[in-house]
C-alpha cells in the first residue's frame, strides 16, 4: 500500500505491506495499537468518537522516501488501487 499526504505535499510519501486489520470497540483497539498508533489518546478519541467500531491496519516493511513521488493521475477521494509507481 502506498502512503499518500493531501495537501500541501500532494505527492506519495511512503509504502508498506498490509499484514492483518484489528478491529473492535474503539477503547480495545487502542489498547492493542497504543504503542505503535502514532497518535496521542486525545486525537483517538476524537477520531473515533460516537463510532461503536475501530479498525487499524497492522503494517509492515514501512518504506518511508527521501524524495516524495508524483501519482501519475489525480489522487482518488478514497483509494485506487495501481500497480507501480
């Protein structure tokens, strides 16, 4: 999976390998993902707030680029799937 940053980068900043989805009530889910989540409990929260079901993504070989990469067309709303970039 590739990593894309909206705006004002607009480019694709990294890739990595989906392993598993966690899912389950939010306060569960933080407590399996707390460690590795990269965000604070406060910014969860609010992310999550009023939804009776999180999910996070387990990755890994994470390859973040020196140099973000152009997408050769427009980037989607929610995702597009491509072979290469």
């Amino acid at each position: 999976m590739y990593i894309y940053a909206s705006s004002p980068v607009s480019k694709v900043v990294g890739e990595f390998e989906p392993v598993d989805v966690i899912h389950g009530e939010p306060e569960d889910v933080w407590l399996q993902t707390k460690a590795y989540a990269g965000v604070n409990k406060a910014f969860y929260d609010a992310y999550f707030d009023g939804r009776a079901v999180a999910y996070a993504i387990v990755i890994q070989n994470l390859k973040m680029y020196d140099v973000p990469k152009e997408l050769p067309f427009h980037a989607p709303q929610s995702f597009r799937y491509i072979e290469h970039l």
